[in-house]
C-alpha cells in the first residue's frame, strides 16, 4: 500500500521506526525513499528555530511601532502651542537674528579700532617727518 502511494516518487519521508517494519524500509529506500529520523529531528529543529525568529521579529516590530506612535503623539502635543506662544516664537527668533548681526558688527569695529590706531601712529610719523623736512629746509635758508 504504501509503495502505492510513494510509486514515482524520490524523497524523504517521516515515520516512526518502531512503526515502520525493516522490510518496508529497504523496499522503500530501494525505490528512493529515505525514513531517516535525523532529517525529521533536522526539519522539527528548523521549525522551532523559525517559529521563535518570528515571534521574535514580531515583537520587535511591535515595540517599534508603539515607540512611532507615541513619538508622533509626542510632537502633535508639542505642536499644538496657544497663537501667544507662536507669537514669543517668532520674536524671540526675529532677535536672535538682529543679535548676530550686531556682533559682526562688533567683531568688524574691533578690527576698524586696530586700523584708525595705526593709522593715528602713520600721521604722527608723518607730521613729525614733515617737521624735520621744514627744519631742514629753514637751516638751509628756505622761507618755507
């Protein structure tokens, strides 16, 4: 009967040996047909293994699905702010902006400050030059 029902058939089948007789067995693996309880022991292990790994990612991608919501809720309840909130907002945002353009002013004046001092220092050279000039020319008998 059950050469009958495997007849044309070359694969691996799963019985219990005590329930399969000897004869059966040969007859069967003559055709092609292999009992070997090793390849269901493999083939259970490989479900188990399976069945945990899914449940496994199942409960990953639950947790990351509630960490989603409750992040997206987080921000609708941020974003729901009162019009005097938004308001303070933007002031405090149209500030800041005017606060960095003062201090490049700033930075840019200290910059001015260093070059008028030197410029200062040039003229007093200058002038003190210029009045070594117009002494030269006095001693030389010039009316200027």
């Amino acid at each position: 009967m059950v050469e009958k029902l495997v007849s044309g058939m070359e694969a691996k089948l799963y019985g219990d040996r005590g329930y399969i007789s000897v004869e059966l067995k040969n007859r069967l693996k003559d055709q092609g047909i292999d009992l070997s309880i090793k390849n269901l022991a493999f083939i259970l292990s490989v479900a188990v293994a399976a069945t945990i790994g899914w449940f496994q990612l199942e409960n990953r991608i639950g947790d990351l699905e509630t960490a989603n919501k409750l992040m997206q809720q987080d921000l609708l309840e941020a974003s729901k702010q009162l019009p005097i909130d938004q308001e303070q907002f933007m002031l405090l945002e149209h500030i800041a902006a005017q606060v960095e353009k003062v201090q490049i002013r700033i930075e840019n004046m200290m910059h001015n400050k260093v070059n008028i001092e030197r410029n200062q220092k040039d003229i007093e050279k200058a002038l003190a030059d210029l009045e070594k000039l117009k002494d030269k020319v006095r001693a030389n008998g010039g009316t200027h």
